[in-house]
C-alpha cells in the first residue's frame, strides 16, 4: 500500500506578471478580441460617464477655439500661422456637425481613446491593462477635456493613438515601421507644435533592438521622415504666410516665465542693460505707459501677458534677439533661486486635479464674439498701474509697427482675398458655428458631483509619477525602454510648458503615459511583489 503523499504548499503565482516581451502575434483586433468582455464594459461605463459629465459641462467651445476657427476659415492674416492646419482642419470641421453630431463626435474620440490606452497598455500584460484603462475612464479630467472644441483633446488623442502604434509595431523592426512612426509624430506636432520633443522616439530602434548599422538606419528613417515633415510644412508656411516656421510662440520660453518671476535686472548684464534702456525709450514714452508715469523699473515690477507682448514686440522691431539676451542673463544670475521656482511649479502641475470649471453658468442669449484690440482704455486714474488693460501692443502706436513687421504676411492673405468686400463675409462663416462656445447653463447637482467627488478619484499625476520613477531599475527589459522612450517627451513637454503657465490642462494630455509608467513601475517593484505576491507567514 503506498503511502499517501502530502502536496508540497505552492507559492501563488504573481496576479500581474509584466511579460518579458509584448507578443508579436497579437494583432490589434486581435488583442481587443480576446478580452472584448472586459472591453464591452468599459465602453459602456465610458458613454454613460460621458453623458454624465455632460449634464455637468455641455460640449462647447475651448480654449483659443475662436482663433481655430479663424484659422480654418482664414478670417485674418495670422491666425492660420499660429494654428497649424491639422487641428484647425478638425476643429473646423466639427463645428460643421449639427450639436448633436458634434456632442457624439466628442464620444466617438473618447472611445477611441481608451480603446488605445488599453492596446497602449497591453506591452505590461493582460491585468496590468485593465487597471490603467480602468483608472483612464475614471480619469474625469479627461473626460471633461473631450467635452471642448480645442486642441488639448485632440492632442491627449493623438498621444494615445501614437502609444498604441509604438506598442503595436516596436516588435516589426522594419524600414516602413520606422517610417510611418515617423511620420505620426510628424502629425503630432501638427496637431500641437510643443509636441516636438517625440522627436526622441526616433532612437527606439537602437535602444530596444541594439546599437548596430541596420538600426541607426532605421533611426535615421525615422529622423528624415519627421524632418521631411516639419521641412514640408515651414515651407508650407513661408509660401502662404512669409515666415519659415512650424508656428509661433518659441519667444515666449522662457522669457515668459522670468519676466513673472521678477528677476530681469540691468545689473545682470550688458542685454539685460539694453532692455531696461530699450524699455524707457521706446515703450514707456508711449501710451499707456506715458499716462501712468511708469518707467522700466516698475514696468519689470508689474506682471501681465499685455505687458510682456509690448516687450517682444519691442525687441522685434528695434532689437531682435535682446530679449532672448537679456533671459540668459537673469538664469545665470539667479539660476538657483529660479531653478526651485520651476521645481514648484512642476510639483504644482502634477498634483492639480483641476483641467475646467464644471460650475453651471448662467445662459447667454448670443454667441460669444471676438472683441476687437481696439477697445478703449479706461482713464489712468480708473485703474491700477498693475493692470495695465490692453497695453501698448494694442494702441495705434503699436498695431503700426505690429503691421510693419507683418507687411509680408499681410500682403499674402491679401493676395488670396483681394476684394476687401469680402471680409465681413469671412466673419459671417464663423457666425453660425459659434453656437458651440456659447457656455450653457450645467446641471447643478451633476457638477457638483463630478467637480467635488469624480474628479478627484484618479490619484494625481505626482503619485504615478514618483511610482514611474522605479522604471530605472527596469531598463534591461526592452518594454520599459520603449515605455520611458514615450514618457520623457511627454515628461520634457510638461516641463517646457510650465514656463508658460502652469495649468493642469497642459499635463492632461500625457496623464496616460504617466498612469502607464506609474503602474509599470509598481508592478515591477520588487517591494511591491514581495508585498502583495508573497506567500502569507505562518
């Protein structure tokens, strides 16, 4: 008789194993095939939350969305300079739509957003991608920024889809492959051009297959196509607008953010000197300035985004570059204190919950207008000098050097609308589509509810963000390489624009790779399998 034999006590297998490697086999379909139960919930979950958060904010006009539009329909010689084409065209098209069409248009892209955050997220395994796409839908900031007529939606889209491309082809190591990457983040900064560090990507081949001759070929096709892109399109914009750029805005960082952290001084240097006496001469003998008896001293004490336009186009027009000068200086002089002054505002960035106000307003009987510059002042002694309403870029003073600077790319919009009849008919196309950025008035309890409890359930990006940081302990697995391949473009544009202003809705559109990274960097933790994988003590 044999005795019986005691089962030797197992250890559990670990609940969310990261695979060594995404397969290869699993087509998109596939993937969203083999798990479309769990899918088919969250989808459902996904429409019904967006309905609620639409009783909350009704889908609208977001930010800057007038000059989108302005942009799709060419009302003015520079707004389709300072909107690339790929999310005017979208925008434009949209605000076609019936409001109905448009709200499900809205749904549609959130779908399509999730189901690319799953995929995205499939490269850490099955389990670990139901997690993320479940802390994705409960992400309301993001909800809430697909309820608006802007390019923040279409760029945290954009992101995902690209994420979900890395992780689908990054296994197909291939000329073509690289090829088309490259070209998707080529449309990423069409979509949004601070979106150019995904430049980075281009090095996958060699950091997740290895350093040889074939895959620095394949990064270099990756380079040409972008660069053929971006090429493409300066030269897009040299022929229609006269300037040979992506889009504008460079001389705002990190000018921006030194001239609000009042630290510009004459003593910092000989640019910082010549701004200061470029200042009194040339800005502060003009109106406003002139009417409140402020010189550069107390001009660089004062903060305002009306003010700091003076100054660049200032710079522009006697000085080029003295600006850019004179902001290397003041770093120099006050690196320390203006390197934790960044730190706080990037602490501040991770950690906001807030992307909209969900507060219901009250109802507007007409569609919101563009106001004109040319709104009159109020008197000196009616306002702080703090305040200054408009500035001197809006005076008549300033529009005609603002005009002499742009006399090229005035003269070509002219040349495509060459019956000045014609412009108030240009403004009347946009008359009918303003109706979506008319705020309706939200639901009450809805955003209360959503504003004070939803939107605070996801953790904040700080959380996942310290989580993410384990993911350097990982880099011999060439799944994190490609994950950290994604997040430190991300990582490098939230910090870029935390120069300008440090809002949530600038970071929302990277939460997702952030969230990816965070969970990769928990699971992978050997604390954390210890913790929780470990066999109970006895």
């Amino acid at each position: 008789m044999t005795a019986a034999v005691e089962p030797t006590p197992m250890h559990p297998s670990p609940v969310c194993p990261i695979p060594s490697q995404h397969p290869k086999a699993s087509g998109f379909f596939k993937t969203l095939k083999n798990d479309r139960r769990f899918l088919s919930i969250m989808l459902i979950a996904d429409i019904l939350l967006f309905f609620l958060v639409s009783q909350g904010i009704h889908p609208s006009g977001g930010a800057d969305a007038i000059s989108y539009l302005a942009a799709y329909y060419d009302t003015n010689p520079g707004a389709t300079f300072f909107r690339t084409v790929l999310s005017s065209q979208i925008i434009g098209i949209l605000s076609g739509l019936s409001p109905t069409l448009f709200h499900v248009s809205l749904l549609l892209l959130h779908l399509i957003y999730l189901i690319s955050a799953y995929y995205a997220a499939t490269i850490l395994g099955v389990f670990a991608a139901r997690i993320i796409t479940a802390l994705v839908l409960l992400h309301i900031q993001v909800n809430v920024l697909f309820h608006q007529l802007a390019s923040d939606n279409l760029s945290a889209l954009g992101v995902a889809c690209f994420a979900a491309l890395a992780v689908r082809w990054y296994t197909r190591n291939r000329p073509s492959t690289h090829l088309l990457l490259g070209f998707a983040a080529f449309l990423l900064v069409l979509i949004r051009p601070s979106n150019l560090p995904f430049i980075l990507f281009g090095f996958m081949p060699i950091l997740c297959h290895g350093l040889n001759r074939r895959n620095l070929q394949y990064t270099l096709a990756f380079f040409a196509m972008f660069a053929t892109g971006i090429v493409g399109y300066c030269m897009y914009n040299q022929t229609r607008h006269g300037i040979f750029e992506v889009a504008a805005g460079r001389e705002l960082i990190p000018s921006f953010f030194l001239f609000n952290s009042g630290k510009f001084s004459p003593e910092n240097g000989p640019a910082s000197a010549k701004l200061f006496d470029l200042i009194d001469r040339e800005l502060m003998t003009k109106p406003p300035y002139v009417n409140l008896g402020m010189n550069a001293k107390t001009y660089f004490a004062r903060h305002g985004r009306n003010m700091f336009n003076d100054m660049l186009l200032i710079d522009s027009y006697y000085a080029p570059g003295t600006v850019r000068r004179a902001s290397l200086e003041t770093i120099q002089h006050h690196f320390l204190e203006l390197t934790g002054a960044w730190l706080k505002r990037l602490y501040f960035i991770l950690n906001h919950y807030h992307s909209l106000e969900l507060n219901p307003q009250a109802e507007q009987t007409a569609p919101i207008v563009p106001q004109s510059n040319l709104s009159p002042l109020p008197a000196a002694a009616d306002h702080n000098p703090a305040d200054v309403p408009k500035g001197f870029n809006s005076m008549p003073e300033g529009l005609h050097l603002y005009d002499e600077l742009s006399q090229d790319q005035i003269k070509r919009w002219q040349q495509r609308h060459p019956n000045p009849a014609d412009s108030p008919s240009f403004e009347q196309q946009i008359q009918p589509h303003l109706h979506f950025l008319k705020p309706g008035p939200g639901h009450y309890t809805a955003s209360l509810l959503i504003s004070h409890f939803m939107i605070t359930i996801v953790p904040p990006m700080g959380f996942f963000f310290l989580a993410g940081l384990g993911l350097v302990t990982q880099v011999h697995r060439k799944e994190i390489r490609l994950l950290l391949l994604l997040f430190i473009p991300a990582l490098a544009i939230i910090m870029i624009s935390s120069l300008l202003y440090p809002i949530a809705t600038y970071r929302i559109p990277f939460d997702l790779l952030i969230i990816i990274t965070g969970v990769a960097g928990i699971m992978g933790s050997p604390f954390m399998n210890r913790l929780f994988h470990s066999p109970p003590s006895s």
